[in-house]
C-alpha cells in the first residue's frame, strides 16, 4: 500500500469505528438502564420459559444484540489496522521477503525466539522482589502481542497465496471452457 492510500483509509475507517462503538456504547447503556423502566412487565398473550417473560428482558437483549452488531462493524474496520500495524512490526523485524515461504519461514522463527525468551527469562524476572510478577506478567503480554500479530501475518501470506492460486485455477478454467465453445463453432 502506498501513504495515499493508507491515509484515505484512515479517513474513511477510523470515522466509521468511532461511530460504530459509541453507537455500541449507547445501545449497552440502554440495554442497562432501558429494562428498569419495564421492570417485571409481562409479556401479554406469550407464555415464554422465566428469563424471557418480561417486557424488560427483552428490551436487554435486543439492545445488546444491537450493540453486538455494532461492535462487529467497528471490529471489521479495525481489522485494517491490525493489518497495517502487522505489516509495521514485520517491517520493523526485517521480514519484507515478497516469497510467501521465505516469509512464514521467518515468522515461525520470531515466533519461536519470542516464546523461548519468555520462557527464559520469566524466572529470572519473577525472583527480582516487589516488581518480578509485574515484569513477567508485561513480558507475557508483549510475547503475546508478537505471537498474535505473527500469526496473523502468516494467516495473511497464506489468504494471499491461496487467493492468487484460485485466480489462476479461476483463469485456466475459463480459458478451457471458451476454448471448447470456440472449437464447436
């Protein structure tokens, strides 16, 4: 991606998901508050098992399923920036190999280093007093963090080589069938 992308990008999505969760956050507000103003109404005419035979339930629950849905949308957005944030850190690692192999090759390595030096360091970190498990407990959120985006940087190159590899199976098989149409007449 280019910085002319990248910036219509972030003007287009960092909008939508402020949007999205704080529509989120109103419709969870009113999924709180709004069944205490229908607190242990019936539902008239419906005989529903116990958690969903009052007004005020089903006010909670259709209120949180539309934040939920909101919260999804703002999710789908955010992913672009986990994916520009992947893409950062992997660059900032040294891994721009264009070769899908050479690049998961790399990643499963730095995926590796990254749990062995948690692992090797975690004790030394955890004896030092007052502050061990403090330290420890960052230093297993940042492996975390690399782990995560690593993966997610492998789960990319494989999409991206599978959806190359469908293209031309997509291309050839079009080709054959023209071909065959062009041959009958």
């Amino acid at each position: 991606m280019n910085r002319g992308s990248i910036k219509r990008e972030v003007r287009r999505r960092l909008p939508r998901i402020l949007t999205n969760v704080a529509v989120a956050f109103l419709f969870w507000v009113i999924g709180q508050i709004g069944p205490l103003f229908v607190k242990d109404l019936p539902l008239p005419g419906i005989n529903l098992p116990p958690p969903f035979n009052s007004i005020s339930s089903i006010v909670g629950i259709t209120a949180t399923l539309i934040a939920t849905i909101f919260i999804v949308k703002a999710i789908l957005d955010g992913l672009f920036f986990v994916d520009l944030s992947a893409e950062i850190i992997t660059r900032f690692l040294g891994i721009r190999e264009k070769k899908p192999l050479k690049r998961i090759g790399r990643d499963t390595v730095y995926i590796l280093l990254a749990l062995l030096i948690t692992a090797a360091s975690s004790p030394i970190l955890s004896s030092i007093p007052n502050i061990g498990g403090y330290l420890t407990t960052i230093l297993s959120i940042v492996a975390l963090g690399i782990f995560l985006i690593l993966i997610y940087d492998i789960g990319k190159v494989i999409r991206d080589v599978l959806r190359r590899k469908a293209r031309r199976m997509a291309d050839w098989i079009s080709n054959y069938v023209e071909e065959r149409e062009n041959r009958r007449r």
